[in-house]
C-alpha cells in the first residue's frame, strides 16, 4: 500500500468538526488508529501525540486519531485529556476499512473483532509513505515525528 494514493474521505470529529483529507493537500497527515477512548494504552498514546503536538505542526503535519466511537465519546474524552488535535469518529468502519485495520484478536481469551493499533503517514503528495501496525504505544509517537522530519 505504500506510495499508492490515498482515497478522500470525509468523517465527523469531535467537537461537532469534520475531517476531510483533500482539505489538507499540501500537509503530510499523520492518521493513528486505536481501539477505545478513555483506556490506558489510548489515552497515554493520545497524550504522546499531543506532547509532541507543535513539533508535528512545525514540521508540515497534521494528527488525527481514528477509532470507531461515538462523537460524543470523542468529545468527552478530548475535553478530559485536552487533546489539541480532532479524534475521527469512524462508527461505520469506512476508514477502518479502507487502511485494513479491523481483525480478529485475543482479549481476556476471547476472540474479538477489533481495532489493531496502527498510524499511517500520508505525504503531503497525497500517498502513503510509511505505516506502523500492531504498534507498542511506549515511544511510537516520537519514532512517527522522527519520520515525519525525515519527509520534512
């Protein structure tokens, strides 16, 4: 998938905002997927990201996080953790879909259909240039800026 063009899409943000990827033509889009608001590894992942917030700007580069829970959820959780970047509402799967990140995986024994963390990189030409899956949340936001500055 890397280097291959990257579909438009258009999705509800938190904050009553939408996204749409051709409105950041010319900017590298940093797109993270995870499996739920207000869990740990979601919300020390999200709080990475927004750690290294003005670095991602400086360098040309939008974040957004992309799970499949409500608006609300979303607004909830940004106004608990002061996110200052949109969280994508993807409640239809239809982003999920499109970057292939819905499988099967064990939780507590079970097999479940979820959310496998993963961050795609779009550059600022509109295709693919780098994707992460399975990601460890502990250092993942920083090797993301560290590629973003490579693109810079």
């Amino acid at each position: 998938m890397a280097n291959a063009k990257v579909a438009d899409f258009s999705l509800p943000t938190n904050g009553g905002g939408t996204f749409k990827l051709s409105e950041h033509k010319g900017k590298i889009v940093v797109l993270y997927f995870y499996p739920k608001d207000s869990t740990p590894g979601c919300t020390t992942e999200g709080l990475d990201f927004a750690a290294l917030h003005k670095q991602f700007l400086k360098a040309n580069a939008v974040v957004a996080g992309v799970s499949r829970d409500s608006v609300k959820s979303h607004d909830n959780f940004c106004s608990k953790q002061g996110f200052p970047f949109p969280l994508i509402s993807d409640s239809e799967e239809t982003l999920c879909t499109q970057f292939d990140v819905i499988h099967m995986k064990n939780m507590y024994g079970k097999q479940v259909r979820g959310v496998v963390r993963s961050t795609f990189v779009i550059g600022a030409d509109g295709k693919l240039a780098h994707e992460w899956r399975g990601v460890k949340v502990a250092g993942h936001a920083q090797e993301v800026l560290d590629f973003v500055k490579s693109l810079a």
